[in-house]
C-alpha cells in the first residue's frame, strides 16, 4: 500500500511539472536557445494600407524530460488583432498584449503540449493598422531586430506585398539577401527593417536657435540653414532635384553668407551682452534625384599605428574593389564598437580617439566618420563629412537634435556611410540613398566659423528643429526688387561708395552667380573673407559697395550706374536697377597732377643742364 502510495505521488508530480512548464517572454525556447529557427513573417499591405500579417515557426521540443505547454511571442512592433493561432493547422489559445510599440503573444497548448523531440509548426495570424506610416509624402515600414532571446538576434525571413499604387520602393534596408520582384519583396536579415516607397520626400521645418553674446563689444556670428541643391524647378509641387528648399518666414537679418561648399548661413550681428532667437520656417523637397559633386580638400587626418588600426588596415588592404573594402570596414567598426547619443565635438580631444579604439569607450557619430574618412583617404578617394537632421524612422531617435554622417565618391558615385545610426538602430544604412535625412551643410576642419549646428565649440545647445507633416506652399519665385541708394555727386577718379537694398520677398535664398556694374563685374563687392554675402527671403538685405570710381578724373556730368544681380538658382529672375550720380571733375587732383608735371619738367630740366654744361680744366704752375 505505501508503495502503490509512492507510486501515485510520483506520477502526480510528473503531470504537474509537464504542465506547468512555458516558455518565458522574449522567445526563449529552451530547445531553441543554441540554435533558434528562423521566423517567417509575411506581410500582405492592402489599398486601405492596412497590413494582414502571418507569423511562422517551427518549434522543436530538445528537452527529454519535459514537454512544453505555452509560448510567448515578443514582436517590436504594434499589432491590432491576432485573428488566429494554429498548431499544425489546429487552433489554439491566444492571448494579445499590446503596448505603445510591442506586442506579445501569448499561447497556450494545453492537452497539444509539444513532446520531448516533438517539431511543431506555430503559424499566428494577425491585423496591424499602425505598422505602416503614411506621411510626408511616401509610405514607409519600419521594423525593429526582432530577438530570439535576451541577447542572440533571430534571423527573420520576410514576404512583404504591396498594391500597385505605391509603385516601386525607393529605399529597402537590408539589401543583402534581397529579391525584389513586381509588388513582392523578399529579403531575410538578422537586424532592423525599413523600406520607403515614393521618389519624392516633403516635410515643413522649424527651427528656432537661442544665441548670446556675453562679451563687452559686438560680434557677428553665424546660423546654419538647410542646403540647396539648385535645379530648374517651375513649380515647388513638382519633383525636386536633390533637395530644394522654399522659406515661409526667417527672422529679420542683415542678410545670407555661403561658403565654397555651398553651406548657407543667416549672417548675424550682436550687440554687447545681447541675446537673439533665430527662427525660420521653411518647406523642404528631397527626392532620390540626388547627385552633389561637391567635395572638400583632404582632410588630412592619418590612421595612426595601434592594433586596432592594424585590423583596419588589413581590412583595406584585402582583396575586393574600394566599395567592399569600406563596407567590411564599415561592419567591422559596428561589431566592434559601442555609441553614446551625446554628439557634441571637442576637437581639442580627438586624437584620443586611438587610444578609446584600444578599450571600450563608446563613440558618436562624428568620431566614427572621422575613421571612416581617415580610411576613405587611405584609399585615395574623395570623402565628405555633412551633417543635418534625421527624417524617418519617427520616433526612434531624436529627430530633431543634429546628426552626423558621411560620404565618400567611389566610381562617380556617392556612398552614404553611417555607421553610428546602423550600431543604434540595427539597420544597413551602408550606399543607401539618402532620402531619409535633411542636409545642412558639408564640414571641413578649414571652416572655423561653422560650428556644426551648434555641435562644435563653446555652445551650449544644439540647434534643434520641429519636422512635421509638409504644408501645400505657393511659390512665389519672382517677388524680387533691388534698389541703390548712392551719392548724388561724386568726384571722378575718386572712390565712392554706396548701399544696395535687395528685397526678396520670395521662398528663396538669393544666390549670386554674377554681379555687374555696368556690364563690368563686380561680384567681389559681395565677397566677406572665404565666404560670400547672399540674400535672405521674405526681407530686406543691405550690403555695403565700396571702392566704386569713375575713372576718367576729367568726365564732367551725369552717369547711368546700372547694377545687375544673376541668380545662381534658375527658379529666380534676373534683376537690376540703375542710379544717376553727377559725376564732377576733381580739380583738386588737376592741380596735383599739374604741379607734378612741373616738377618732373624742372627736373628733367636740370638734369639735361649738368649734362649739356661743357667741363673746365684747371692748370695748376709747377
């Protein structure tokens, strides 16, 4: 009887271990630990732009002595509904959890507990209605790596379908593994997913930048503005080419300043102990057209001899073209290296970055693209540093604080290079197209007044903008007027100067390619050290004209001065305005150059005198 007793209560602990285990969230099978199956995942994107999904697994039960009786699914994205869950085509128990951006699945097998040895096909259907975004003027999908466990990634097999109207996609990240055929897209990846459909990107900007001047004497500083890339557009609805930019207000200033790399800037004066917002309001246009020719002088900087950089350069050195060579280096620096989402720059630190490559230090993202450029001119290529502000994804990091990356030329093309953003966000970014980020500018080591949007030097905040959803904008490309206000009289042969007024109430910076003076050309009138003067929109912009003469010092009367300004950018007309000035002969100078000429004959005069004079001799008597 005791026995039978002993018997009985072994049996009933056995039932109740083998119903009592479960699987744990985030997907940890104890069968699947070591060597997890890949997850099926298809996505089928309807006309209304909802998504039915259908998640696949195969699960198999390593464990001898227990069987497994729940399975919890963690997926990194929002879903709706789950319409069904199946266990080799038999249903089964499902519980849905739903967060702000997870969801988990919750599934119980009961009496269907999978055997020790046991595979079993899970297939979970399901509704997401926020998963795809449908904003500035594209749809995109956004995917985080979805994880086996804690610690391992799984690697995720993915269908995704498509209707007709979305056309082609622009950006698919992962490209390997990828076949992209009509309105299907297959791919398999171990990280993050993004695809964007669309060739053309609208987005409204603000920007607002508080700047101080503590000091006791005035000082002009500057303020960083998207770049342009300046096509022949008619219309701001159209496609644009690269990225064009049209202004719906800007706070009121002198006037512009651009540099050789075509970064624009509003050129600002504080007074002593003065405190100024800057804002500007401005309608942005990317699209996949992107083609900038423009690159910098080296930057000089070396791979310095560290066993860090000796795998780099055997990186570099390896078999391949440059275009493999820069990518294994790419992924070899996010395998190795971890980030810090503080991007603020200390040049004065930045040959500590080969020590930090020794340790575990963490690394932004304009010390990666300090590396990826060092390489890049080991190489002999032509490399860029721009920076600027993230579009998509939304809400994953901070789109409105300044971010850096990279670009080097291989081939005549241009190659995006981003490490830091792939070691946070899990995504290939490596030759993408950059559809998905607003440029500012181009940075070079040269340009000492460019502080990267407030990322380099003594500033204490970043300049951050508000991106949102793009406005329908009017263009308004010929609002142009330019006037002179110049002396009534003048002497001639002197120097004279004068103000120009240009008022551009238009959606455009006014960019100028040739300035005339009466057909002669006087561009280097706007010329401010390295950089050159330009005119902002929606006001008024003065400069100064100086060292303006008449040459001929004897011209007695009035003259016609026309000016005449050409637009770099062919959306804006050419203008020019004209100014009399009664121009006077300056008798002042008559009469130096007269007395001049006197002196000259009477030297002359003397001269051929002692010449023409004959010699006496003088005879001394013994």
């Amino acid at each position: 009887m005791f026995k039978r007793y002993k018997d009985y209560k072994k049996i009933i602990i056995m039932l109740l271990l083998g119903t009592s285990i479960f699987i744990i969230p985030n997907i940890k099978l104890y069968a699947q630990e070591q060597n997890p199956s890949p997850y099926y995942v298809e996505l089928n994107i309807r006309t209304d732009k909802s998504i039915e999904g259908v998640f696949e697994i195969n699960l198999t039960n390593s464990d001898k002595n227990n069987l497994i009786n729940g399975y919890e699914l963690n997926l990194p994205f929002k879903i709706n509904t789950v319409t069904t869950a199946q266990m080799d085509g038999r249903n089964i128990d499902k519980n849905l959890v739903i967060g702000n951006d997870y969801s988990d699945i919750r599934l119980s097998f009961f009496q269907n507990a999978i055997k020790p040895s046991q595979t079993v096909k899970i297939k979970i259907n399901f509704l997401a209605n926020e998963l795809l975004s449908s904003k500035y003027g594209v749809e995109y999908l956004y995917i985080p790596t979805i994880k086996s466990n804690h610690t391992s990634n799984s690697n995720v097999i993915y269908k995704i379908r498509y209707p007709d109207s979305f056309n082609l996609p622009t950006f698919i990240s992962p490209q390997e593994n990828l076949a992209n055929n009509a309105n299907e897209i297959n791919l398999s990846t171990t990280q993050g997913l993004i695809i964007i459909w669309g060739d053309q990107l609208l987005v409204n900007l603000e920007s607002s930048f508080k700047i101080e001047n503590k000091d006791n004497r005035k000082i002009n500083t500057l303020v960083g503005l998207p770049y342009e890339d300046n096509g022949n557009i008619s219309n701001v609805n159209q496609p644009a080419n690269g990225q064009t930019v049209y202004y719906k207000s800007m706070s009121n200033e002198q006037n512009g300043l651009i540099d050789e790399l075509e970064n624009n800037f509003i050129y600002s004066a504080l007074d002593p102990n003065q405190t100024k917002e800057i804002k500007f309001n401005a309608r942005i246009n990317l699209s996949t057209n992107i083609y900038n020719d423009i690159y910098p002088q080296k930057y000089g900087w070396k791979l310095k001899d560290t066993d860090q950089t000796g795998e780099m350069l055997k990186i570099l050195n390896s078999e391949g073209d440059n275009l493999q060579r820069l990518k294994s280096l790419n992924n070899y620096l996010i395998s190795k290296m971890q980030v810090y989402p503080d991007e603020t720059i200390d040049l004065n630190k930045i040959d500590s970055i080969w020590t930090k490559l020794e340790g575990s230090s963490k690394f932004n993202s304009f010390e990666l693209c300090y590396l990826m450029i060092a390489a890049s001119e080991y190489l002999g290529l032509p490399s860029r540093m721009d920076y600027g502000y993230l579009i998509i994804p939304e809400g994953i990091v901070n789109n409105g604080s300044p971010h850096i990356w990279c670009e080097v030329k291989i081939n005549g093309k241009d190659v995006l290079m981003d490490p830091y953003l792939e070691t946070q966000l899990h995504i290939n970014y490596f030759n993408q197209v950059p559809i998905d980020r607003i440029r500012f500018g181009i940075w070079h080591p040269n340009q000492s007044y460019n502080n990267i949007l407030g990322l380099l030097g003594d500033f204490k905040s970043k300049s951050t903008v508000k991106i949102s959803q793009a406005e329908n904008l009017s263009p308004d490309l010929k609002n142009l007027s330019l006037s002179l206000n110049f002396p009534s009289q003048a002497y001639s042969g002197e120097f004279y100067s004068g103000i120009m007024s240009v008022k551009n109430n238009s959606n455009k910076i006014l960019i100028v390619k040739e300035m005339t003076l009466n057909d002669e050309s006087v561009l280097r009138q706007l010329k401010l050290n390295n950089l050159t003067i330009s005119f902002l929109p929606q006001q008024n912009n003065t400069t100064k004209l100086n060292y303006l003469r008449e040459k001929n010092f004897l011209y007695d009367g009035d003259e016609t001065l026309q000016i005449r300004l050409t637009p770099q950018s062919k959306e804006l007309s050419i203008i020019s305005t004209t100014n009399v000035i009664n121009f006077l002969p300056d008798k002042r100078l008559l009469i130096l150059i007269l007395l001049v000429v006197v002196l000259i004959i009477l030297i002359l005069m003397i001269i051929v005198y002692r010449i023409s004079k004959p010699n006496k001799i003088y005879l001394k008597p013994w």
